[in-house]
C-alpha cells in the first residue's frame, strides 16, 4: 500500500504549478538552506538551482517532482505575508497554487536591543580624502521639493544618485522615514525622493496617530517570516520645540539615555494610551500600543540633538539640512534597513530581521495562523542560550560555578581571546634603506570574515579529547605552540619563510603562544591548512550549526557595492582606475560619504554587539545583565567571525612573503603596512599583466579586496619609534596621515 500512495504523491508532485521564482529563492531562504544543500539533496549542480530560482531556466523531470514536494512543504512552513488589505492576484501567466496564498503575519514585540557595542578591535583615525582637481563632479541633489498634503502625496521629483525610490508596496509608498521640521510655523515631513508633508498634528500624540494612519511611512519586510519596519520619525530642534521636547539633555539626562518619566509629554501619550519601551523616552524612542492580531501601531523617534547620530560613525548628518539628512538616512534604510538605534544596533538587528526566531504555521484543526512552538530553521530561537565558559567575558554568572579565587585573572588556558590584530615589530637594516611605509586596507573585511561561516546556532556541547573537526564550529583548547611559521604549506607546497618577521596567526598581538590556549574552529582549522596537526584536549561544540550570517553579509555587502558605485567606484576597475576612483570618493556627494561611514559602522558595531558588555544600572561582577536575555548576545560568533577574519589577513600576508620576500612592518586589524621604494601599493602588491598574486592582495571595492590607507616616509617611521622610544610603535594607527599622539603609545 505504501508503494501505492508514494506512486500517488509522484503523480500529484509531477503535475504542481511550481510558484514564481522569487517566491523560489524566498522559500529557500526563510528556511536557512543553501542553493549548495538544494543542490546536493536533488542531485543537480548549483546553477541549476541558481537557474532555477532566477528564473532563467525551469526544472524538469524527476527533478521537477522533488523540487516541488520540497517547495509545498517549505510554503507551509512559511507561506508568504503580505498585507490582506493590499493583497492583489496573480498575473494570469503566474499561477500560484493555494499553497502560497498570503496570510496575517506573526506579532513579535516591540522591544528594541540596547545601546551601542563595538568590535575589539583598535581604531585608526578617519580622515577625508584631499580634493583633487581631476575628481569628479558632485553628483547632484534633489531639487526643490514639491511641497504636498498628507492626504494627497504628491509626484516626486528627480533625485540624486544614492536616493531610495519608494517602494511598490502602497503601504509604504512616502518611504521608510521622515525628518518632522518646522518652517514659517508649519510643520513639515520631509521624505526620501524630495518629498514633503504638511503635518497637521498638534502634539506628539497626534504626530503618532497621523503617521501611522496617513503618514504611509514603513518598509517592507526583509525575509518570508519577519515583519514590515515600523516608520521612523527624526525630529529636528524645532520639531522638538513644536511637540515641546527639550533641544538637548541636560547632564543627567545624558548619563540616564532619557528624559525624566514624568515630563508633561510622556504624560500626554500615556493618557493618550501610548506605551514607551524599557529604554524610556531617548534619542531613539519607540512608541507603541500592544498588537491586535496582526495589526502593529509602533513608530520609532530618531532624536539627532540627543546624540542619536553619533559622529562617530554618522560625520556631521546631524547637522544637515531637513531634505538631506532624510536622503542619507533614506538611503541607508533602502540599503541596509530602517535604522533601529545606533549603528551597531542595527548591525544586530539585521541579523534578526534577515533570520526571524519564530514563523507563523497554520493550525491543523481551526485553520487559523499561530506563531510555530519551534524556533525558525536557522535561526537562533526566542530564547537566549548561556555561553560556555571560556567563551565568557569576566563576570559573566557563567563562571560563578567555577568557584575561581577573588581578582583570579584568567589566561589563554582558560578564556578565549579571538580579537583583532595589533602587532608591529622593528625594521630591518633593509627596510630601513627603502624610501616609504606604504598602508594597505582590507575592505569590510569583518563583513567578509562573516562570509560563508558555520555558526552555532544552539547551545554548547561539552566533549574531552575530541577529534578537532573543521567544519564543527565552537571553541578547542590545543597546544599551537608546535607551528613553526619558517616552515609551512602555502596552498599545497611547503615554503621557507624568515618566521622572526611574521604575526603568530593564533594571538591578537601576533607573539607565538607558549603552551594550551582556547581558540575558536577558524583558527585551528588555519594551523591545519599550515601543515601541522593538531590534537585538542577539551572542547565546546556546537551540534546545530548553520551559515546564520550570509544574508547579513550579503546585504551589506550588496549597501556597500551600490553607494561606491554611486560614488564612482565601481567593482571592476583596473588597479590604476581603481586607486584613481578611491582619491577624494566621499568628497563627489558627501551625504552619500556619510552612508558608507555608517555602513562599515553597521558591520563592526553588529559583530560587537554579539558580545556586549555590562552599561552601568548597577551591575555586579557574577550577575546577569541586560543583554544576556537576548538570543543574540553570542560570544561564540563574535570570536568566529574575528578569528577567520584575522586567518584571512594572515593567510594573504604569508602568500605576499613567499611570493616576494616582503614582510609586513605593522599590522593593526585589517591594515598592513609594508616598505617599499614607491608610494602607491602598486609598488608593493605583485601584478603581472594587470593580475595579481593569487590568494594574495588584490586591489578592488569588494569585501575582502584591498585599498590605498595611507603612504608615510621611512624616516617618518623611525623618527616616531624614536620619539616615543617605542621600537615596536604600531605605524598601522596613523599611516593614513601621519598623526601620532600619546594614546596610539598607549599612553
């Protein structure tokens, strides 16, 4: 009988409209796989697959049949949610099956991660790029804008380049945000695309209820289970003074991240049944009433005069004019995402938003929609996991069952320490005879660390003595102190290399370890691709694994990639046209400077984020903090995505030494420094006809390539070590333009 009902399914299976090839490729991805793993379980090669789902070709027998049992099944996993009441057929020439009819979408809470986190890594000062008579033109800007009710938007006009379109979905259609001012005593919205609103609402209140019920401000969702975007409203100083909000935060204030509860407007929204997150009213507020059903009324306040848009990793937006900043912020939030907080807060919420921890299933009795009781394939669940030990920073409650001896510090035994690079070591006599220090620059390269990684997505296993698997993420305790960087495999070839003048790749300020220390997979898998084995005597494992960063990686890639290109740089220049394109970039538009400066922000900041520390409210040592409830506070990715990021730059700078005898001078997280008798990294990168070493640097715009950081002299070099009487003085910190201060010493 079974044999009947399987013949029974095939028949069905070989004659099922197969839904449209986004809807393919959304599937897919809602449910963590690979079009590597679709492939491999239906037996075809990757761009079949790949094919498939742009629609260039369409699968045939017998692997029709499987493709569309696999696609039912993930439709009823995850069945398109668009909005019922802006829901439009099929074209007729795309039948949709019942399968994937649009359903309500799941309500998940409102509640905001907390304030910013950085990657540990060291910083190098930002400088703009000198302008040059031969740069390009300014790109244009938005023209005067076309001034429109809220009840009747009006037609936009011509934008710049680097401006979001407003998206297809009427929901949405005046875009993500709008920066709420005032001129000549009307309150004005201004929008992405040289729109403005008149807003005719009175108090904050209002200004709530007008946007989410004419505003039609909001972004669509990023993946199959997630949700829209809720509008973000910036208000200016004179918005603020409008709606009676102070200009700026006194001291306390500052200190506090809000104002006072009991200021006369959050009294008005609180007798206006408006609730405000734990976060309290600060620079970026959420206003919000519980969900019913699937309706969500949340909007999110961005305050600049409050420090919303740090300097740090915004420039100077705060200062720009109304129709400008909502172009910056616009384009960042068609690009990356609808800003949610800091740039590191958003980094950390896009990995939510591009991998939601629940999906909505259809209950088999009453047919209605109910959030799933298991958490999405790849995600990481609703549910916070503990780290394991020597993944824990210090304090973590984690380590309280270890009953350590008070002010105990723990070593490379005991903690994993997967940071950044920051290494230097003396020139040699003849290093000292070359002309100039010629700074290298990895782009994005934290971005592409991430790229292709197995993550943990669950809890920690704990094994002794295990066989070390590379394709198992989690963190091994091994002896590496056996790698000798004189003799290693470079590709497939043993290479002799003056080890004396090479970082160790398995500690942040590049000296050999001595002896068992923790390290995440990356980094022992790298001292197997050495040459050397590797016998670990502990380790935490992490059986539920998935490449949870891809989509990340892949949209802020695809950011990154389209401003650049706005900005002139395109990803298939020469290495003359490129280092030509990157003199002066952000001095072509700007606004669109600023986005990419956010962008890169976004990358660091979300990989920080994963491991924040306690901010203050009154934590002790040994105690639970507030991040430690989120899903997202992982330890264990973070120390993932920097330890492959600095094998990465290792493993090119030992290609780079095998190939042509140049060591590095200095390295400082994703910079290299080297000497060489010319200026420009051509002098120093070995090209031949136009092509370069290969697994070696190479120059060009995409995450992993290289750029130009900065040129200094020799003699500058050796002055600064000797002023500082600092022989090993990182020159990677100020190699962009020669500035050096007490705190690059450490002082």
């Amino acid at each position: 009988m079974s044999e009947l009902f399987d013949a029974v399914d095939a028949l069905v299976a070989s004659r099922a409209t197969l839904p449209p090839p986004a809807e393919r490729k959304r599937l897919r991805s809602a449910h963590g796989l690979t079009i590597d793993e679709v492939a491999g379980a239906l037996k075809v090669r990757r761009a079949t697959v790949s094919g498939w789902e742009s629609g260039k070709t369409e699968p045939r027998p017998p692997e029709r049949d499987a493709y569309a049992r696999l696609l039912d099944k993930l439709a009823e996993l995850y069945p398109a949610i668009p909005d019922p009441a802006t829901e439009t057929a099929p074209a007729p020439d795309v039948p949709v099956p019942a399968t994937f009819t649009a359903v309500p979408a799941p309500v998940q809470p409102a509640e905001p991660a907390p304030s910013d986190g950085e990657v540990s890594a060291p910083t190098r000062p930002q400088v703009p790029a000198e302008d040059l008579a031969d740069a390009p033109a300014a790109a244009p800007r938005p023209a005067s804008t076309t001034r429109t009710t809220s009840r009747r938007p009006g037609a936009r006009k011509a934008v710049a380049a680097g401006t979001p379109a407003s998206g297809t979905d009427p929901r949405f259609e005046n875009g993500p945000l709008a920066v709420v001012d005032v001129e000549d005593g009307q309150v004005l919205a201004y929008g992405v695309g040289g729109l403005v609103l008149d807003v005719p609402a009175k108090s904050l209140p209002s200004l709530v209820e007008w946007t989410l019920a004419e505003a039609k401000l909001g972004q669509p969702k990023l993946s199959g289970p997630g949700r829209p975007a809720d509008p973000l409203l910036v208000l200016t100083q004179a918005a603020l003074e409008r709606y009676g909000l102070p200009t700026t935060l006194t001291a306390q204030e500052r200190d506090a991240g809000r104002i006072p509860e009991g200021h006369k407007v959050i009294k008005q929204l609180t007798r206006a049944d408006w609730k405000l997150t734990k976060r309290g009213f600060g620079p970026w507020a959420r206003i919000y009433r519980p969900a019913k059903g699937s309706e969500r009324q949340c909007v999110q306040l961005c305050i600049p005069s409050w420090n919303a848009l740090d300097t740090r990793f915004w420039g100077d937006a705060a200062q720009l004019p109304p129709a400008e900043l909502a172009r910056v912020l616009g384009t960042y939030a068609s690009r990356v995402m609808t800003p949610r907080g800091s740039t590191a807060v958003t980094g950390l919420e896009l990995m939510t938003a591009l991998h939601p921890p629940t999906h909505a299933v259809r209950d088999e009795e009453t047919g209605a929609l109910r959030q799933a009781d298991t958490k999405t394939p790849g995600s990481l669940g609703s549910d916070p996991v503990d780290c394991a030990p020597p993944e824990a920073p210090d304090g973590h409650p984690v380590l309280n069952a270890l009953d350590l001896p008070r002010f105990h510090v723990r070593g490379p035994s005991e903690k994993l320490f997967e940071e950044a690079y920051d290494w230097a070591r003396p020139m040699t006599d003849a290093e000292c005879t070359l002309r100039h220090l010629v700074g290298i620059d990895v782009n994005m390269a934290f971005a592409a660390g991430a790229n292709g990684l197995t993550v943990g997505l669950g809890e920690s296993t704990h094994i002794k003595n295990p066989a070390f698997d590379p394709k198992l993420p989690g963190s091994w305790l091994v002896d590496l102190s056996h790698v000798d960087l004189s003799h290693v495999k470079a590709g497939k070839e043993w290479v002799e290399l003056d080890g004396s003048l090479l970082p160790s790749p398995f500690t942040p300020k590049g000296d050999r370890p001595t002896g068992p220390a923790w390290y995440a997979t990356p980094t022992v898998a790298y001292a197997q691709e050495l040459g050397y084995d590797v016998t670990p005597t502990e380790a935490y494992v992490r059986y539920d694994n998935g490449r949870y960063l891809d989509g990340w990686y892949t949209r802020l890639r695809d950011a990154y990639l389209a401003t650049m290109a706005d900005l002139g740089v395109a990803v298939d220049l020469s290495p003359e046209d490129f280092l030509a394109a990157m003199d002066g970039y952000k001095d072509r538009d700007p606004e669109l400077g600023i986005v990419i400066t956010a962008i890169k922000a976004t990358v660091k900041g979300g990989v920080g984020k994963l491991r924040e520390r306690p901010r203050g409210e009154g934590w002790r040592p040994g105690e639970r903090w507030r991040a430690l409830e989120r899903p997202t506070w992982r330890p264990d990715i973070r120390a993932a995505v920097i330890s492959r990021t600095r094998i990465n730059l290792h493993r090119k700078i030992v290609k780079h030494a095998a190939f042509t005898g140049q060591y590095p001078i200095a390295v400082l997280s994703d910079c290299v420094v080297y000497a060489a008798n010319g200026e420009s990294p051509l002098d120093v990168l070995p090209y031949r006809d136009g092509k370069p070493l290969p697994g070696g640097f190479k120059l060009g715009i995409n995450p992993g390539l290289v750029k130009h950081e900065g040129t200094q002299t020799v003699l500058w070099g050796e002055e600064v070590r000797e002023r500082f009487d600092a022989p090993e003085l990182n020159l990677a910190r100020s190699i962009k333009d020669g500035t050096v201060t007490d705190a690059d010493n450490g002082e």
